[in-house]
C-alpha cells in the first residue's frame, strides 16, 4: 500500500506541475484575437480538468493514508 501512495504523490505532483505550467503560458497568450481566445479557453478547460484529476488523486491518498493509519 505504502508503493500505491507514493505512486498517487508522484502523480499528484505531476498534475501540480501541469497546472502550473499552464497557468504560466496563460501569461504569455493574447486573447484579443479569435484564435487566442479560443486557445485560451482550451488551456482554461485543461486546468479546470486537471484540477478535478488532482482532487480525485488527494482523495485517493487520503483513503490510503485512513487504511495505514488503520493498521
């Protein structure tokens, strides 16, 4: 169990890293064009979507961390 935990952290952290990354490119887009508007809202949707991925993941670390801490 203790291998499954420390997979969902480095998952976790990866999705933390993504996020990140795309909250920065975010910084350098312009959205006063059409295209940039609309790449800018597929980054937002990205987030969005990553965001609930890393909510899952913490839960499921959470679940782990309840069942160790169980034994």
């Amino acid at each position: 169990m203790y291998r499954d935990r420390e997979k969902l952290v480095r998952t976790y952290e990866g999705l933390k890293n993504d996020i990140q990354t795309y909250e920065n490119n975010l910084g350098f887009l312009n959205s006063s064009s059409k295209k940039g508007n609309s790449l800018v809202s597929e980054i937002n949707r990205k987030i969005e979507r990553l965001k609930a991925d890393m909510e899952l993941v913490q839960k499921k670390i959470a679940a782990i961390d309840e069942a160790l801490s169980k034994e």
